[in-house]
C-alpha cells in the first residue's frame, strides 16, 4: 500500500474507503489550529445523530484531532482542510467514515506529507477502528454499535 | 417562560474569540519576568485588578464552547491556594499558552497544577507537558498534576505515557506514579 500507514485494528480498505456514498455532513475550514475545535464540535454533533455512545464520541474528538493537526501543520498558509463524513449502516451499529484532505490555496503549491510519529499512531490506533494516512489525507473509520434493547 | 439569565461575561459581548483571563494574583511561581505581570497588573509593581484583556497573539481562550453561557476555551487561571489552574479544550492551538504558563513555573520541589478542569486534550498538549515534567525533574523539582480530569486521565492511558506523570488525586491526598 505505498506510503500509506494503517492502524492495526483494521487497516482501511476498498470497502471502507469514504467514496462509498454521498457525504452526509462536508466541512471546509483553514488549515489553523484554532479551528480545530469548531470541526471537533460539528463532527461530534453529527456522530452524536448517529447514535454514538459518549465514550465513542470522546474517541472521536480525538481522532479528528490528532489526524487534523498533523494534516493543518503541512499545509502552505493559506491552505484549507475539508472534511467529508459519510456513514453506513451495519448489522450490529453504524460506522462513521471521515476523510480529511488539504486544499492549498494556490494548486501549485505542494504540501508536506503530514509527519506522523509513534505516538499519533497509538493514539489513532486506540480511538479508531481503522485509518490511513497518505500522503494527501487522512482516512478514519469509527463505528458504534447499536444500544442495547 | 423565565428570560434566560444576562451574561456579562466578555466573551459573550464581542465575537474576538481570543481572550486571555487575568487574575487578581499572579499564580505562584509566575516571576517577575513573566507576561503575567505586564498584561494584567498593569505593569510590575502595578495595582491588582480582575480583568480581561484580548490578545490575539496568546491565544488563551477562543470561542468554541458553550457552557451554562460562558463562552470559553482554555483559561489559565489561579486557584483559592494559588495553584496554577489549566482548564478547558487544551489542543494545538493551546500549546503555546500551556508552553507558556508551565514554562514559568519555577523549579520547586512541587510545582502543583489543577487539571480537574480540562475537558479535551491531545498530543500536542501531552508532549508539552511532558517536555515540562522533564525540565522541572532535570531541576531538581517535579511537575504534579492535581485532580486529572477523566479526558486527560484518558489520554495519559490511550497513550502509554503513564509513567511520564504524577498524578494526584486531590483532597484526598492520593497521589500515583509509576516508573
């Protein structure tokens, strides 16, 4: 797979790659720090209308986090980062796919790849069920499972 | 129908989202040197006074949180016992306002700071106070965390750094380290 790095709970593979259907919520904001916040709140409202549990949700929030923060520092200034969240049905639950992706304001410019290091993997790896980092953009799967009942 | 109650907080007046919280007292072990003095007492040797003051270049709280009406983000602030108090969404855009206000604290034998009131945290954040811890061990002193809220505590665990950390409990007295 390339440059590609996946998590080992469940690398992200064809079925899991967020062109399966049309986006459900899409979010283009500046590639600055300082909105990271406003995309943590907008894809946990979304994921909270999806039935996420509250521990699911903080799991989340952090992994849009981290994968935001490494693909924001890559980027030129100027550049935007956009969000597309999609969501499928499955047979015990439903699983949220994120792709996140930077979008330099002038095309010429090439981004960095984003420097991923050790910790940012565990992490993703702990609060995912299953991501890809390549060279222009994440890939994050989250799933919930259905309440009990 | 109540009227819901008016908000004087400045935050909720203005839509900079960058302000930075000052205290009637700088929090121990803030120096003479430090920001503190020059941003929110007026200078050094000038009157105390409670204040807020914007700032877009620190960065310290943003507007990104509603709660009970308060709109924040990260405070910096100073507890009844003068412990240095770090609360809110602590990310990357946090990394300097942390950097800064654990970078000022002198290396005791028990730099304290309250955490109860951190409600989100990333690596970014962890690696800043891990680089703090260090420099305070490396002096002589330690940097001990009070009252760790469930998403640092979370954090800490999800990324294997534990031993990186003392932890205290609060009131009770509780502390734990490993390593």
């Amino acid at each position: 797979m390339n440059d590609a790095t996946s998590g080992a709970r469940g690398a992200v593979g064809d079925e899991a790659r967020l062109d399966t259907g049309g986006a459900l919520v899409e979010l283009v904001v500046p590639a600055r720090p300082r909105f990271l916040a406003t995309v943590r709140l907008v894809a946990a409202s979304v994921a909270s209308d999806l039935g996420f549990s509250v521990d699911d949700l903080d799991e989340l929030r952090i992994a849009i986090d981290e994968a935001l923060t490494l693909l924001m520092a890559a980027q030129p200034p100027g550049a935007t980062v956009r969000l597309t969240f999609t969501a499928e049905p499955q047979l015990d639950g439903v699983a949220g796919r994120l792709r996140i992706e930077g979008a330099p304001a002038d095309a010429s410019a090439s981004p960095a790849a984003p420097a991923v290091d050790a910790l940012v993997t565990h992490i993703l790896d702990a609060v995912t069920d299953g991501f890809e980092i390549g060279a222009d953009g994440f890939a994050l799967v989250k799933k919930a499972a259905h309440a009990p009942g | 129908m109540s009227t819901p109650p008016q908000t004087d907080h400045p935050a909720s007046r203005a839509h900079r989202s960058h302000t930075i919280r000052c205290i009637s007292r700088p929090p121990r072990g803030y120096g003479r040197g430090h920001d503190w003095w020059t941003r929110c007492s007026g200078g050094v040797g000038g009157p105390r006074r409670t204040t807020e003051a914007v700032d877009d270049d620190v960065g310290v709280a943003t507007a990104s949180e509603q709660n009970g009406g308060m709109v924040q983000r990260v405070t910096v602030a100073e507890n009844a016992d003068g412990t240095l108090a770090l609360a809110g969404e602590l990310d990357a855009y946090a990394t300097e306002t942390v950097e800064r206000a654990l970078g000022a604290l002198s290396a005791s034998a028990d730099a304290a700071v309250d955490v109860s009131g951190v409600t989100f945290v990333d690596s970014a954040v962890l690696r800043v106070l891990v680089r703090q811890s260090e420099r305070l061990v490396s002096q002589g002193g330690r940097l001990r965390l009070v009252r760790p809220s469930p998403a640092l505590r979370r954090l800490i665990e999800l990324s294997g750094l534990r031993s990186a950390f003392t932890l205290d409990a609060g009131a009770s007295g509780d502390e734990d380290r490993d390593g």
